[in-house]
C-alpha cells in the first residue's frame, strides 16, 4: 500500500504540536480506501504501520480503535503489521492494551516489537513479533533457512533477561532517564542555534524545520539528521522553496554534540549566502537617505 510518508502528519502539526484529529481521519479514510474499496480488486497482503509514529513521536490515541474497525472491513484479505520498536518511551494506554488484544485474537494484526531500544541489544540484532498463533506459525515458516535461522544461545539469553530478568525494570528505567535527560540538553543546544521545532515527543527523536541548504550541509558533515522531501504546512511562515521537515535522532553526548556543531557550522555559512560581500556596498544604506524626501 502507498501512502506518503511522513504525511499526513507533518502537514498538519502546529507549532505547539497539535496532531489534529482531522489528520488522523484523514490518514485512517486514505487507508481504508487502499485497502477495502470496491475497486480494489487485489488489496494489499501486507499494510506496515508504526506506532508510535516516526518521525514525529506522536501516538494516536485511538489507533487501536480505528485499527480495529479497518479490519473488520478488510475481511481478512491482508495483514496489518504495526512495527512498535518505540512503544516503551510512551506511557501504556488502554489502547496499547486493546492492541495487543487484537493482536492476539486476530490473524489479521501483528505487532513488531525491538530489543534495541529501551532494553538496550542493539548489536544483537534482535526483535519479536505477537500475533496469532497462525500467523506466528506462517511468519516462522517464511523466514530464512525455513524458520531455522541461528540466534545464538547467549543471545536468547540475553533476549530473556532484558525482557523479565531481575535487573530488567531497573535496566529500562536507566535507560528512559539517560535519554529524556539528554533530549532536554540536545534540544536545549540546538534551540540555542535558532533551530525551529515542530513538536514534542516522547521518542529519543524529534522533528524540526530549518533551511534545506543548511540541513544537507549538515549532513554531509556527518549529523545524525534526516531530511523529509515535504515542506511544512502553508500557513506557518514557511517558503516552500527552502526548508523542508527534518528529524534528529537522540544518540550519546559525543554524537548529539557532533550534530549540533555541525548544524552550527551549517546554518552560519546559509546565513553568510544571503548577506552582501564586504567590498559590496548595501542597496538599502544606498536608498535610505532618500526615502521619505
């Protein structure tokens, strides 16, 4: 299924980041006219959704709710995989609990969920999925090596004391506090610069909007910063000519701080383009002694 990303999200966010419910039925109609519409002759087998949201961080209150009404319409013709790698920096909902009910009574819904976020096993590669006992069997059968592909045992073991070993709530604790406590001071850098933020998130990520030049020089320089080919909604005093969305990605001090130097660089040598070269007299010191006359 095609539907553009990051919109409709970013098209529809304020400043204050308010995610309209507008934006969401708008996403939710769009979906479901891919999907269920009468002249949808060969649906989709697989619609991949992620929630939380990237890259805004947002949460749809009601994501399960409307998830669940698409498929009953859907009538079992294709699986909604909600990758979930971003779950635990978020506070649990009723909704994430109807999700994961859903997910286990319907062979129509499965949730991807990452061991290297919170828990922390980002070099072992490892994730899981739950879904219905006959999809977990239809998913195990489809992967690699017929379902037997090799995970170590030191890495299972792994795997299971991350998830419900003694040290594990205190292990996910550690971790949500080293990266709230490093977004306020990445933020707090980067708003220093004069970078513009679009929203909010509870995610170690967060969106912002600034000149494209210097986004993609800072790239180059090697920030941790992805730019979005949408431009920001009409209406927010953005030129649609020159700044586009972009997300940063919270990593370890040494790297945060490598991306705000660069975007500091970045934006001073933009901000250098649009002034005149110093053997260039200003037209408007030219002009000025004459308006008014």
């Amino acid at each position: 299924v095609s539907i553009e990303s990051p919109e409709p999200w970013l098209s529809a966010v304020g400043e204050a980041g308010d995610h309209s419910e507008a934006a969401a039925a708008h996403f939710w109609e769009r979906l479901e006219r891919e999907v269920c519409s009468p002249a949808t002759a060969d649906p989709p087998s697989v619609v991949y959704l992620v929630h939380p949201h990237f890259p805004t961080g947002h949460k749809d209150p009601r994501f399960a709710e409307r998830l669940q009404a698409l498929v009953g319409k859907a009538d079992g013709r294709t699986l909604f995989a909600v990758d979930q790698t971003y779950l635990n920096f978020t506070p649990r909902t009723e909704d994430d609990a109807l999700l994961q009910r859903l997910a286990s009574e319907s062979e129509s819904v499965a949730l991807v969920r990452s061991l290297s976020k919170v828990e922390g096993l980002a070099a072992l590669r490892l994730g899981y999925a739950l879904a219905h006992p006959a999809i977990a069997r239809e998913l195990a059968g489809g992967l690699p090596f017929s379902g037997g592909l090799y995970i170590s045992e030191v890495a299972l073991a792994g795997a299971v004391a991350a998830l419900c070993g003694r040290g594990a709530g205190r292990h996910r604790e550690a971790v949500l506090s080293f990266y709230s406590t490093e977004q306020r001071r990445f933020s707090a850098d980067l708003a220093a610069l004069g970078v513009r933020f679009v929203v909010p998130s509870l995610c170690p990520y967060f969106c912002i909007r600034a000149s494209r030049g210097a986004l993609d020089r800072a790239v180059r320089a090697g920030a941790a910063i992805q730019c979005f080919g949408c431009v920001p909604a009409l209406g927010q005093g953005a030129r649609q000519d020159s700044e586009c969305w972009a997300v940063c990605l919270v990593a370890d001090k040494a790297a945060n701080d490598e991306t705000v130097e660069a975007l500091r660089v970045a934006l001073e040598e933009e901000s250098q383009k649009s002034q005149f070269p110093s053997w260039m007299p200003n037209p408007m010191e030219l002009v000025r002694p004459f308006v008014g006359s």
